[in-house]
C-alpha cells in the first residue's frame, strides 16, 4: 500500500486542507514550491505511477526537490509554466482537462491547481473523469512498423498530449499504436498533431503570460 510523501517545510502550507482527504483521494494530488520543485505526493501518486509504468507524463523518477517541468516533455513546459504560476501570483485556482490514455483504455483527467501559502506554493488534484474502452472505429490500432513512422533522424513521434504516433511520409497523418503508448521507444520524441495542438494553443492570452509579449496568432 503506497503512503504519502511530503517535504516536511511544505507541511505548514497544507494546513487548509484536511490530510485525510488528500489522502483518500483517488487521484493523483503532488504539491509543488513556487519553483515548480515536487514537495508532496499522495498515496494515489504512487499507485497512478506504478500501474503506467511511469509513463507518460510524470515518471517514477519524481522525488521530493526534483522539478515538474523536468517531468514533462518539453512541448508541455511552457504551458504549465505560465499557468501555474498565474495560479501562484493571481491566488484563484486554475481547471484544465487532459487525456492520458493507456494502451486499452481512454481516460481524461480533470486537474485544478490551488494556490497555498500566498504564492509559497501549489496544490495539484487530478481526477479521473472519464474512463471507456477505446473507440476503435476512432481510433484505429496500427502495429508498430517502424518504416512506417521512423523519421530521417531516428526518432519516432509521438504526441505529447493524445499519444498517436506521426507518419513518416504523410505528416498529417497521425495513428494510435498501442504497443508504443504501453511502451515508450527510447528513440521518441514529441510534437503535437493538429488537434492537440489546437487544444493547448487556442488561447494565446496564457503565452503573453509566459513571455510578457503577445503573439501574432495570424503569422
Ligand atoms: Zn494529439
């Protein structure tokens, strides 16, 4: 049975929330310093980990000090960057839903991140909100035929939210392939297909955020 983990310092900015609930819950809950450094885990963090192989966003390599932002793949930094720290400097709590599906199953999450100890600190609740068998009508399974999607370079793409594995010769082109969503090759790297792309991008106000100057979203 997995316990909880927490940075003893981070303690006093739980206090709000009773430690049973947090506990209990069936999702994975982390807490993070303003620095985005790991300093809580709940029981359901371990059991989450351990049941995805650490895969695919957060890994078993997480430990109490280690960065969330080394945790994720690069495409998704900056995006959790500037909203988590929006959390952190605004005080209001933040919602956003993700998939993270495993091989069999499709499953979306819902997240809300609350601000601790006036700008110390984060607490992130992960929910499962929905969980089905996949649609394979949809989401047709391909094999894992390497010709098929290894670019020039050697690496193989996969997307950095939804998971599907790009073509090699029609880029637009991306498949759902169950053995390298149950197992990473060492050879990925990530990018997002159009959809997901859409979906983290469609709102430019979070990127004037993270760098302090708006984009030219018709560029
Ligand atoms: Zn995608």
């Amino acid at each position: 049975m997995a316990t909880e983990l927490v940075d003893e310092g981070f303690k006093a900015l739980l206090e709000p929330y009773d430690p049973d609930v947090l506990r209990i819950h069936q999702g994975a809950i982390y807490g993070l310093w303003a620095d985005l450094r790991f300093a809580y885990f709940n029981p359901a963090w371990f059991t989450f980990a351990e049941e995805n192989g650490g895969e695919p966003r957060l890994s078993q390599s997480c430990t109490l000090g280690s960065s969330l932002l080394d945790a994720l793949p690069p495409e998704l930094r900056l995006f959790y960057h500037a909203h988590y720290s929006r959390v952190l400097h605004s005080e209001r709590h933040w919602t956003h839903e993700y998939e993270c599906s495993s091989r069999d199953r499709y499953r979306r999450f819902h997240q809300v991140v609350y601000p601790l100890g006036r700008g110390k600190g984060l607490l992130v609740v992960n929910s499962l909100v929905v969980e089905a068998p996949h649609d394979l009508e949809r989401r047709a399974p391909f094999p894992p035929d390497e010709p098929l999607y290894l670019g020039e370079s050697g690496l193989i793409t996969q997307c950095a939210h939804c998971r599907r594995t790009q073509r090699r010769n029609d880029p637009n082109r991306w498949d759902w392939v169950p053995a390298w969503v149950e197992r990473m090759p060492l050879n990925t790297t990530h990018a997002f297909c159009p959809p997901c792309y859409g979906f983290y991008f469609r709102d430019p106000a979070w990127r004037e955020d993270a760098d302090g100057s708006p984009r030219d979203e018709t560029a």
